[in-house]
C-alpha cells in the first residue's frame, strides 16, 4: 500500500547484512513512497537509530555481531516508538515465536514474498501512525500497560462489554490493551461460559485493525468434510454443490482479526492445514492452482488444556506453540465473585431491554445468596438464571431456580411494579425443608459431575456395545453428531475396540 501523495513519507530502517537482499528491500519501499535507510550491522543500525526516529525498523535476526533481537531490546529499554519486524529464515518457527514474545509487531519468513513484505511493512506503518501510540514497553507481555491504547471509544466500549470491576478482570484488560498493538498470536484460556468471545472482540477493537472486519468462527461447530472450503475458500465446481467462487473464513478476515474459537476440537488433518496458512500469511482455495496472500490477526480460544492435548497427540505441538505466542487466561466467577452485583445489574438490564420490561433491582440477599452458588457454567450460567427468572415471573412473583449442587436454591419473588412506578427488589423467598429421602432410595452423589460422567459413560457404552461399536450409529441412536460422540468418547476415556491407543476419537 502505498503513501498518500500528501501524507509525509513513512521513515523505515532496513537492517540486513546480505547487499542485494538490503538493496531489494530499499527498492520496494521506495516504490511504496517510504523514506528508506539500511544497516548492514547491529552496531550500523545503533549509530542510525541514535541520529534518527523512524516509524518501522526491519531487521534481519541473524547479523555479523549479534541479533536482531539486540535491536528490539534497544528499542524497548529506551522506550522508543518504532515498530519491529523481524526477519527469520524459513523453517525457524521457534525464533519467530521468541520475537514476538519480546515484543516485536510482527515477523517475516525468509525467503521474503514480496506481497507479504509490503503488506506487514503497511500494517506496521498503519499502527504506528495511530491516534493512540502505545509505549514502547508495551510490546512486552509483561511490560506496562499502554498509554492510550483503549481510547478510541470502540476499543472503551469493547472493554467496558467485560462487565466488572475485580482484581482479576482488571488484570485481563490490562493485558488486553497491552497486547492488542502487535501481530502476535493470542490464545484465550478460560472455562465455558467466562467471556472468551468477548476477550477476543475487546483484542481486535483495542487493536490497530479495530476498523477491520472481525470473524468469529466455532471450530466444533464446522461439519469435518468442509472444513478446509469454509476456512480457504473454494472456487466453482470444486467439489458438489459449489456453485460459485466463495471466500473462506481468512479471505473475509483480511485486514482485521480471525478468532477460531474452541481450536482444541480441529482435526489434526486440519490442524496442518492451519499451521501452513498461519506461517506463510498466504491461503488456497478449494480448486484453485493459485494462493492468495492474506493479512488476519489470529487469535484462538479453548476451554480444553491444549497442553494436555499436545502430550496425548491430539494437538500438534508446532501448531501449539504458533497459537499460544501471548495468553490471556479469563478467571471463573467462582474468582470474582465480588464482580456479581454489576453482572447481574448489567444482565438484568440487558434481558429487560429485550423483553421490553423494566429493570428491577436486587435485593442484598439475593446477592449474598447468589455468591454463595458454584455457578461451574459461569457467566452464561448466570445469564440464564435470570433470564429464566424473568421468563417465568408469574402474577407478582418473579421465579428464579437457583440449583446449587444437589439442592434447589430459594426462588426469587418480587412485586412486580405498577405503571410508572420503580421496578421491586428482588428477594430470594425462604425455602421449605428438604425432603428426606425415602426408604431404600439410592443416596443422593457427593460429586454431582462425577455422577453424571459415570452416567453418560455407561449409556454411551452399552449403546456402542449394541451397535457394534459403530460410533455413526450409536451416534444417530443418541441424536448426536460424529464429532460429539467421538468427544464424549475421547473424555471419558472410553475404550473402542480397534483404537490405536494414542488416537482417542478427537478427530
């Protein structure tokens, strides 16, 4: 992408030790319309970087008296505001991965594709020209957070979608607006139901490709056969039913952020596939003899432990380490609990707005009672509770059931208001005594997961058993999908005769 004629030309620094390659470089930054210097050497691009600012630095990691990664050091110690890309030779993913760590903006394989050269080169050009620089510690996971990096009010509104005020919430947007501002892979940690998505959305709005598109894509969800179409695309007539020329999920996603959430439930067929598109930033479609180069910021998100996965071969280790450059681990409620009052204001004024209801406010002791719950699905697990409450509100009474482990929890009963008068509290009522159980009836579980994991597992075996361990048709039988059964088989650690003992159905 080249200068606007009345912008002032972008200063770049070339720092490479081969003559021709520094030369082919200078030549296509100068026919981009930038201001280009270039060093041969560490201590070359030392002598120019103390007589000049400049808005990128390019620099090889291999030099004749030391790294590119000195650079960047430099770069980052004196808090300078030049944006670094390193070149790495092919093949070398563990340096790329160690630049990006350090806090370089993005990495290029060696031998450069020109395209991509040109392209990373904008990008980087493009963040350092932002209304909102960072600090240049910023770039550092573990550095300062940056100094206006959520303060576009997209980026404020994505931030503020992560409702809460807690120690560790504020912990996770902190590094959020630390690491929106480089290229670097991020993987989202978290259990089901804690705001992965949302984690993901306030990354690519604190991002400088917050103006960019955002695809969001479920992994699990994309039937096995076409998985490669949906991800590159295909061309018409590539396979039945294609129809026409479509683009995949990193042709929609150029310039902006790709999320492939629950990457841990992609196919290890698939998983290569990935891994090659995400090195060499370029993509085939389905049918098509030619690649298309692509820009999109990666970031991914799993409830599963990838590393767990990586030691069962489940999960390709290279792929593993390509994703999880930067982690952002979302804490369970059970960790905030002091967030609970403004989640439940902000969700109860959510599900009003939609239901066209007013907003009633909380009672302390439902709060108090509310901490006091496991809530093992999280967020989302609250969000249903009180929608359910609101769904099922009945005559004056607002019903909420709150199941806590092996017992029901108190309902909430509140009056509801008349026209134009201020919403009630919601208050939780007192709960009668539980039954006790009859005579001879089974004991109620002490570990209620572990009790429906035994459950699960004995249905799923006796059906495998009875269909002949076809999982295609215990799986119709159970009105599941391949993919589900074989998930429920590889968590439960259930034996399938024929198995190779390392191939446990997550594919």
């Amino acid at each position: 992408m080249s200068q606007p004629a009345t912008a002032t030309p972008a200063h770049v620094l070339v720092v490479d030790d081969e003559p021709d390659l520094r030369t082919l470089y200078e030549l296509t930054l100068l026919r981009e319309g930038y201001r280009v210097e270039a060093a041969g050497s560490v201590a070359e691009a030392r002598g120019l970087l103390g007589e000049h600012r400049y808005d990128v630095v390019i620099t090889d990691m291999r030099l004749p008296d030391g790294i590119g990664l000195e650079l960047l050091q430099d770069l980052l110690v004196q808090q300078r505001p030049e944006r670094c890309v390193v070149m790495t030779a092919y093949g070398s993913a563990e340096n790329a991965v160690e630049a990006l760590k350090a806090g370089a903006f993005d990495y290029l394989t060696k031998p450069v594709d020109l395209r991509q050269f040109r392209a990373v080169v904008a990008s980087a050009i493009r963040e350092a020209a932002s209304p909102a620089p960072r600090a240049r510690a910023a770039g550092r996971a573990d550095g300062p957070a940056p100094a206006g990096a959520a303060e576009t009010p997209a980026a404020q509104g994505a931030l503020e979608r992560m409702v809460g005020s807690s120690a560790a919430l504020r912990t996770v947007k902190d590094r959020i607006a630390k690491v929106a501002r480089s290229m670097a892979p991020v993987l989202v940690r978290g259990e089901s139901g804690t705001g992965k998505e949302l984690a993901a959305r306030a990354l690519h709005a604190c991002s400088h490709r917050g103006d960019g598109p955002f695809v969001a894509v479920n992994c699990g969800a994309i039937p096995e056969a076409l998985l490669e179409a949906e991800f590159f695309g295909a061309r018409k007539g590539s396979y039945t039913g294609a129809l026409a020329d479509r683009e995949g999920y990193f042709q929609a996603a150029r310039g902006g952020t790709l999320f492939l959430d629950e990457i841990g439930d992609l196919p290890l067929a698939m998983q290569s596939k990935l891994l090659r598109a995400i090195q060499e930033r370029q993509v085939r479609a389905l049918g098509s003899t030619q690649e298309d180069t692509v820009d999109v910021r990666i970031v991914s998100a799993t409830h599963r432990d990838l590393a767990a996965d990586v030691a069962a071969g489940r999960f390709r280790q290279d792929l593993y380490y390509r994703l999880n450059v930067i982690e952002v681990v979302l804490p369970p409620l059970r960790e905030r609990r002091e967030d609970l009052p403004e989640l439940v204001r902000a969700l109860l004024a959510r599900i009003a707005a939609d239901s066209g209801l007013p907003v009633p406010q909380v009672a302390p002791g439902a709060l108090e009672q509310l901490a006091r719950l496991p809530l093992p699905g999280n967020v989302r697990e609250l969000e249903n509770l009180l929608h359910r409450a609101m769904a099922l509100a009945d005559g004056h009474e607002l019903q909420l059931d709150l199941l806590c482990g092996e017992e029901a929890a108190p309902a909430f009963a509140a009056t509801q208001p008349a026209f134009g008068q201020p919403a009630p509290a919601i208050a939780l009522a007192p709960r009668a005594p539980a039954a006790q159980p009859a005579a001879g009836s089974p004991p109620q579980p002490s570990d209620l997961q572990a009790w429906l994991d035994q459950q699960e597992r004995e249905i799923l075996v006796r059906t495998l058993q009875e269909t002949g361990f076809n999982r295609t048709a215990a799986a119709q039988r159970l009105g599941l999908s391949l993919r589900q059964i074989r998930y429920r088989i590889a968590r439960l650690a259930i034996a399938v005769p024929g198995d190779d003992p390392q191939d446990t159905g997550a594919g």
